[in-house]
C-alpha cells in the first residue's frame, strides 16, 4: 500500500468556534467520502489556518469526528496581502492504493477557487 497525500480547504463564513467545527468536519468527511477511506487509512492531518481565524483549533473538529488515533497538528498560514481570508487548510496523509492520479482533493465552497487545478 502507497503513502499519498490528500489536500483540502474551505473557506468559513465568520470566526466562531462551532461553525468551524462545522466546516472542517464537512471538509474531512468528504475527503474520506470522495476518497473511500476510513480513519484506519489515515496517517497523519496537517491543518493552517489563516492569521484571521482563532476561535478554535481546526483539529478539535477532527477529535469530535472520533478521528483520535492519528498524529493532527495545527499551523498558521502566511499572512500574505490580498490572500483569501478565514481559510482552513487540510493536508492528510493516508495509506491508499489510489493512484497519485485518482485522489481527490476536496476544496469546498469559495476555497474552489484557490486551487482550480485539482480541485474536484
């Protein structure tokens, strides 16, 4: 079985603890949904979130998920003039025998627009 990496992001519509935990936990379950995983397949979750959002740490969202096994870590994003705001960003690391090709990466709502390219 292959390590590969899933990327994802959405875009929250205000700073407040419940509704991210809201967004992120839509954003994980379709990674996992569109994907066909299961916690088992996970490896680790990488999340940033921009400097504007601080009610909560988006990996809460993953533990209430009952994803409690797996490595999470929690980082800020640049701060880069002109950037999206209120963006969380997920980069989970899973064991899959999906070719690199055939992952999908999940970008939901406004957060399509950051990366068009392999948004899906």
């Amino acid at each position: 079985m292959a390590v590969r990496a899933v990327r994802g992001a959405v875009q929250l519509e205000r700073d407040e603890a419940g509704h991210m935990d809201e967004q992120v936990s839509e954003l994980l379950t379709a990674i996992l949904e569109r994907n066909g995983l299961t916690t088992e397949e996970l490896i680790s979750i990488w999340f940033t979130a921009t400097p504007d959002l601080h009610s909560d740490f988006p990996a809460a969202a993953a533990r209430k998920l009952g994803i409690v096994d797996v490595p999470l870590i929690c980082a800020q994003e640049l701060d880069i003039e002109g950037a999206m705001p209120r963006v969380v960003r997920v980069l989970a690391h899973i064991e899959s025998d999906l070719p690199r090709a055939e992952i999908a990466h999940v970008y939901l709502g406004a957060a399509g627009a950051l990366r068009k390219d392999i948004a899906q």
